[in-house]
C-alpha cells in the first residue's frame, strides 16, 4: 500500500510503524509530522476536545483534501484516534458543522460527513451556511457577520447527546453561530480534530 501523501510503499519501509499499523493510510514518515494536542480549549462554557495541533504536516493533508477535492484522504484524519472516539463518544449524534453548498456542490461531498463517517456514529448536517463566507483574515465585523449566514434547516430536531464535530478550529466563530441553535437540554460535547497554533497557546 502506498502512502497518501508521500506515496512511498508502506511494505519497503524500515520502520515498525508501517508494519504495525499497516492500515494507515500514511506512512511513519508522514504521520510523525502530525503533533499530538495535548490542552483542551475553553468556549464560553464548553470545552473543545482536539487531537492535532493545526500545523504544516496537518494543512498540507487538509487542503489536499477540501480544496483539491482529494476524496481518497477521508480517513486520514481520524485514523490514530478513532477507536478513542468511537469508545468515548459511542451514545452521542454526530453534528456536521456547515460548509457553504457552493463548496459542497464543488467538491462533490461534505468533507466532514466522509471525514467522520469511520466513527459509525449516527449523523445529522442541521445547519445552511447561506453563502461563502470565509472567515480567514476578517475581523470581528466579518466574524459577526457569520452570525447572520448560518441557519437552521426546517424541521431539525435534536437529539439528546450531541457530538458537534468540526476538521479545524481557529476563531471559532462558526461553531459558536451553530451553538445558538442547539437547544439547552442537549447534553453537548465538542470535538475537532486539529487546533490552530495560535488557538492552541492560549492559556
Ligand atoms: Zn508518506
């Protein structure tokens, strides 16, 4: 099998990792590239749970992914860590968070449902993000303007233990707009799998 990023052979490798976890779809060399995230972020009265720190290695994979349509990454992101989610969060309803159906239409998938999807996890995509904003490099005017373009699709209910789940987190001005549509009985917890650098040095 070859790597996905590199596309070096896994079975030529001299190292365990590409034995031992034959079935990821990177190799050793690609993987080590990925740092770990140790800290857990505060959101207003939510904790977000993240696995990577958003790095070079983590965007290089994520682009290829969402802006070269690169549909065979899928699983690459969850890989090391999804039996961990699947143990932790097996009782709860995957929440998509929205990508504007430009994108979608674009890309030919929700990058997020065929991300989460090796969870095995019930999954609903309840929100519409009205048109392409992108929040990189606003400030807080565009990121008040996100407020206004997410909404809630006609007849959504939610379930009890929800799972909102997103691929980055940077301003977090996308999830706190989603937040607002939840109702307060929903026991919430929140998982993205990287965290941007700046995110991550908070204190
Ligand atoms: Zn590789």
């Amino acid at each position: 099998m070859r790597c996905l990023m590199c596309e070096k052979r896994k079975e030529e490798s001299d190292h365990f990792f590409d034995y031992f976890y034959e079935k990821d779809p990177l190799c050793y060399e690609c993987r080590k590239k990925w740092i770990r995230c140790k800290k857990k972020r505060k959101m207003d009265t939510h904790l977000i749970h993240s696995s990577w720190i958003y790095n070079e290695a983590y965007a290089e994979c994520l682009i290829q992914y969402k802006e070269c349509f690169d549909e065979a990454l899928q699983d690459v992101f969850l890989f090391p860590v999804k039996n961990t989610l699947k143990r932790k969060y097996w009782n709860r309803t995957v929440i998509l968070l929205p990508s504007s159906n430009e994108k979608i239409e674009k890309r030919g998938f929700h990058h997020l449902e065929k991300m989460y999807s090796s969870l095995g996890l019930p999954m609903i995509n309840p929100f519409i993000k009205k048109e392409n904003v992108d929040q990189k490099g606003k400030g807080s005017k565009g990121r008040e303007e996100i407020q206004n373009v997410i909404l809630l699709k006609e007849n959504i209910s939610f379930p009890k233990r929800v799972l909102i789940v997103d691929d980055v987190m940077t301003t977090g001005s996308t999830l706190r707009a989603c937040l607002r549509w939840i109702p307060k009985e929903c026991d919430i917890q929140i998982y993205v799998n990287s965290m941007s650098v700046k995110e991550y040095e908070l204190p």
